[in-house]
C-alpha cells in the first residue's frame, strides 16, 4: 500500500513517516511542496494520502480540491492534520473529501485507528477491481 505525506514542515513529515513505519509494510512518499505531491498523484495512484492544512503555496484544502479532481482518485481515502483547532476547517477538509480530520499534535491511538481503517476500506474497494481485472483477463483466454 501506498501512502502519500504532504507537509511542510519537515520534521513532523518525518514523525509520521516513522509512526507508519512502525505500523506496518507500506511504501511511503513524503513531499514537503504540495505541488510536487499532485504531480506524482497525476501519474501514480496513491492508496492513502496524508495532508498538512498550513502550507504555502497549496494549501490542504486546495490539495484536496485539485487531487479529487484527478482522475481515479475520487476514492482515495485522505487524512488531514493541521494545528489549527477551529471547527469550521474540519467541517470543510470533510467537505472537500477528506475521510478523517486530527489536530497536530495527535493522538497516536486515534492515529493508528484512522490509517488502519483507511487502509482496510482502500483495500476493500480494491478488492472488485482485482476480481474484474482477473475476469476479464480469463475471458481473453477463453475466447483465444
């Protein structure tokens, strides 16, 4: 599984690193420029991405809007962290498609559970992709 960290700051981006690092086998990528993240999600397909509020340039929310808006990635399960506390931020990280919302600094329970059933619906989802796939491929075979 694939999972994505936007954030500017580097050593928080290093801090979740080691934290999903320490949860399991995933192939991690960090960004620190969120523009170079939507260009590695325009032709790579990320599994979970995890995304800062606060960054110049790009921020979460705008992340969020432009990354939906690629194709293939409306099912993406994304997490978003931020400093900032205030409701209105949370309600709109849902809205724009976020899955799940943790102030910095989190709480590594929550955290944990957040990525392990944001894992485990990517998965799930992926699942009638792989059944059709195989399909489909037998089908060739059959009709050859």
């Amino acid at each position: 599984m694939k999972i994505a960290i936007i954030d500017d700051d580097t050593e928080f981006l290093a801090l979740v690193r080691a934290t999903l690092e320490n949860m399991g086998d995933y192939e991690i990528l960090c960004f620190s420029l969120p523009t170079e993240a939507l260009g590695w999600c325009m032709h790579n397909d990320p599994d979970l991405v995890i995304v800062d509020y606060l960054m110049p340039k790009l921020d979460g929310m705008a992340f969020i809007r432009q990354f939906r808006a690629l194709e293939g990635k409306t099912d993406t399960p994304i997490l978003m962290l931020s400093s900032r506390q205030e409701n209105f931020i949370r309600y709109q990280a849902l809205a724009f498609g976020a899955m799940h919302f943790l102030t910095k600094p989190f709480d590594t329970t929550k955290f944990h559970a957040f990525i392990k059933s944001m894992i485990a619906a990517r998965q799930r989802h992926k699942l009638p992709e792989i059944h059709t796939n195989g399909k489909k491929n037998n089908q060739r075979i059959d009709n050859q």
